[in-house]
C-alpha cells in the first residue's frame, strides 16, 4: 500500500506531499521492522520509540510517523499524536478487519477472562471458527500462543485480528484492559457487543484514583456508539448487580442489555448450585428460559456464564447455542482449577490477585465446607501497593491458615512487599506465616493440608513466571501443586 493512502487524512501531517512509498508492513516495535516497513515512533509508558529510529533505518524502515521532527535518511512525516496514526493506519493496511468480523470486547476488574473463553465457545457454536485474544493468550479456537499483554498493542492488535479474518473467523473475542483503552490499542475498533462485568480496585498504581480508573472503563463503553462507525452502533452488556458498572451504563445513550443475579436483570439466573462438581443453573431472558450444567466451580462462574449469554444474545444467537457454547467448557486455565487427590487436599490454583477477586474466591471456597481453608498469596511489586493489606485482612478473616509469600516482586524487596501484607492483619497472627519462597510456602501449605481441607493457591493463575528484579524465570502454581501432591504418593488427580 502506497504511504500517501496511508497517512490520507490524518491530523498534523508537516508535508503537504507524502512520497509515493511502498509500504510491505507497519510496527511500532523497532526489533521488528523488516525492509520497507513504515516505522511509528510512539512514545510508551517506559521507552519512547524516537529514540530507536535509527535501529529501526538500520533494519529497513523506508518511512517512519513522528510527533519530534528529526533528521534522517528516510522520509520523516511528523503528526499530532502518533497513536492515534498508528491505529488508523494500521486499521487502513490491514483493510480493516474488525469490520468484517463479529467483534466482542470484555472489560472488568474480574472475570474478563472467563468470560471471553465462554463467549468464544458459543461463538463456535452459532458461527464457526472464532479468533479469541486475551490475558492468557490470543489465538484461534484452542491453538492458543502465550501473552505479553492482556490487550496487545495498535499495529499488532489489528495485524492480529487480520490473521484472524484470512484464517476464516467469522468472530473474535477480546478482553480490553483500562490500560488499552487510555492508551488507545483499541482506538477505532468497532465491538458489536461490549461486555462491563465489574468494577472494583485495582491498577491504581497507573491510574491514580479509582474515578479515573472507571473512567478508562468508560472509554471502552463509549467507543460502542462512537460517531462515524461503519457497523451500527454497538449494545453494551453490563453488570446490574454492580453499582459503579450501572453508573456507566445510566449514562450510556445506546442499546443496552443488564445481565445478574437480581429479579431486575434482563438476563439472570435462578436456581443457583455450585459445588466442586460443577455449578448450574437455569438462564432466564425475555420470555425463555434454559437448564444450563457448567463444569466450571466457582460461584463466581455464574456471573460469567451470564455475561457470555448475554453478549450472544445481543447478536442474535439462539438459547440452545448459548447453552452448547456455555456447557462445552471444561476448563480455563489457571481459573478455580482444581488439583485433587484421593485421600488428600483439594488444591485450586486461580489467578485472584485483587481484593475483591481473593475474597470471591476464599468465600466459595469457605462455602463449600472444607475442615480447613489454607491460602497461598502474595501482591505484585511495582503495583498498587494500598491494595497489600486490604488483601491480607481478607485472606485472614476468611482462611482457617495463611500463607503470604511473593507474587512477582519485579524490583521491590519480597519481604518489604509482605511488611505491608502483613499491615492488614497484624503482626502476631497466630494463623499466619510468612515465607517468600512461593515454592517453599506452596509446599508447606500442601504438606500441613490434610483429607478434607482445601488449599487455595492465589494471585498467578496461568501465568508459568514469576517475575524477581529483571529476570524472568520459569514457576508455575499449577507445577508446583503436581509435584508436591505426587511427593505425597496418595491418588494425585487433574
């Protein structure tokens, strides 16, 4: 595609004649030009690309987008906000993939994971193949490929979706961070259906307050009805049981649909079970209603269903698709799942790492009548510290036994990370142990669990990292739970 096409339109351009360019690809990510890409320099969080222009020439950049007019060998056209050219450009290169695919957003606090892997299986139901992109990964159907970032970037968000759309999806579905959407990754993407499950603390260490962070929110939910889409406006489907989520949906001006458990819920759930067996439910829209059996746990799980069902029924799909689609998962990974033996503890590894999402998940667990509940926690560094000790006043109010230890330090002290744990419960705590060691405390807490009791292993989920100063090394908790349970040689099952 010719650059003059390219950059057509957009705001700040220097030049008024664009050289008539080639381009073969476009990235923000200098590693990655190949000879006559176009090079857009953005300035990030922690790096600004201006500074690897050069790298990018020496690797066969033929034009480069910047905010800083500089000298260079190649043409340098200069705009008002290069993320913003990033995504129009690359959304024109890549003819615009998200329109001609049914296109399904997930934001939240919790639950956007579960929810996407729910909704991708009723979309393979009613449509067919079904691109899903995610916290655990983005791919097609289950050959799914490990993720950086919850929400890729720009240019590789839409190349992504256009893998998608040559591949054959008729759908994709993907979660959308509040860091993607004040960063603008998904700026100009046009969602059919965007899903606001709940709204509690977190991320405050980038956003600041928590206004602000529903106010990233928001900016998801207002691209749904954004002047100049191509598609008709989109429907927002949204928690009524969660106050702050019904905040946002008060002020929204187009087609909404309520999903909870509450009798005002336009799609709700009655008769509620949920045990480690499963959880069921009968589904109840407009008029209809349904038997659903998930083999899902967790109670939290219904919610999820919910908000699956009713993105699907948004579009138009049938309640028999919905409960295929809901009934055909049996797992998503690093989400309650459960790890068990014979005449041992039940062990659940999740990826619970805020306040809300701990106490969702020790709740369950303490409601499903364990003799005693052990949990394995920690908090991330470099994060929203003021979440540390409201996490370790729950873990202690509801677990029979605690263990705090390390989630991914990144560059802070483990032990400083824990002091503030440790804020929240009180130094003394009988019940309480501290250990750094993930591995260790992941063993200890195994070891001291007996027939009956139940250990929750929270805050890493899928993740098989653990994040310590700058190196990256290979720990997962659903690894580490195998081997001590094998250790234990009594019936290991998962």
């Amino acid at each position: 595609m010719k650059l003059g096409r390219l950059t057509d339109g957009i705001i700040g351009l220097n030049i008024s004649e664009i050289p008539e360019i080639d381009i073969l690809g476009i990235t923000v990510d200098s590693r990655q030009v190949r000879p006559g890409y176009l090079f857009i320099a953005v300035s990030g969080h922690v790096r600004d690309g201006h500074e690897y222009i050069s790298q990018a020439i020496q690797n066969g950049a033929v034009a480069a987008i910047v905010e800083n007019d500089i000298e260079a060998k190649i043409p340098v056209i200069v705009v008002e906000d290069s993320k913003a050219a990033e995504s129009v450009m690359s959304r024109r290169f890549y003819e615009e993939p998200d329109i001609r695919m049914v296109m399904a957003g997930i934001t939240g606090t919790n639950g956007k994971t579960s929810t996407a892997f729910l909704v991708q299986s009723i979309f393979e139901v009613a449509m067919g193949k079904t691109g899903i992109i995610g916290t655990v990964g983005n791919g097609i159907g289950k050959d799914i490929s490990p993720a950086d970032q919850t929400t890729p970037g720009s240019s590789s968000l839409i190349q992504m979706l256009a893998g998608f759309r040559d591949s054959g999806c008729c759908s994709t579905v993907m979660e959308v961070s509040s860091h993607a959407a004040v960063q603008g990754r998904t700026k100009g993407l046009e969602f059919d259906v965007g899903v606001f499950t709940n709204i509690t603390r977190d991320h405050l260490d980038y956003h600041g307050t928590f206004e602000e962070y529903i106010d990233a929110k928001r900016i998801f939910v207002d691209s749904l009805n954004a002047s100049g889409r191509i598609k008709k406006n989109g429907v927002l489907v949204y928690n009524l049981d969660d106050c702050n989520v019904r905040k946002v949906a008060d002020q929204y001006g187009g087609k909404k649909i309520s999903f909870g458990l509450g009798s005002g819920a336009e799609i709700k759930a009655e008769s509620v079970r949920a045990d480690l067996n499963g959880s069921g439910f009968i589904l109840v829209t407009s008029g209809e209603s349904i038997d659903i059996e998930l083999k899902l746990l967790g109670g939290f799980s219904i919610y999820n269903a919910l908000a699956a069902a009713a993105a699907a029924s948004a579009i138009g799909v049938s309640l028999e698709d919905i409960k295929s689609g809901l009934e055909s998962v049996t797992i998503i990974p690093g989400r309650f799942q459960v790890i068990r033996m014979n005449d041992g503890p039940v062990v659940v590894v999740d990826y619970a790492h805020t306040p809300d999402a701990l106490e969702s998940l020790l709740s369950f667990c303490r409601d499903l009548g364990p003799t005693n509940l052990i949990s394995v926690f920690g908090c991330g560094g470099d994060r929203d510290r003021g979440k540390r000790p409201i996490m370790g006043k729950i873990a202690a109010e509801i677990s029979d036994r605690v263990y705090v230890t390390s989630d991914n330090p990144r560059s802070e002290d483990p032990e400083a990370i824990i002091d503030e744990v440790m804020e929240g419960i009180g130094e003394g705590h009988a019940s309480v142990t501290r250990i750094a060691d993930r591995r260790e405390a992941i063993a200890l807490a195994i070891r001291g669990a007996g027939k009956g009791d139940l250990v929750a292993l929270a805050g890493k989920g899928h993740e098989d990292y653990q994040v310590i100063g700058a190196d990256r090394i290979h720990f997962s908790d659903i690894e580490e739970a195998g081997r001590v349970l094998r250790g234990l040689e009594v019936g290991y099952q998962d």
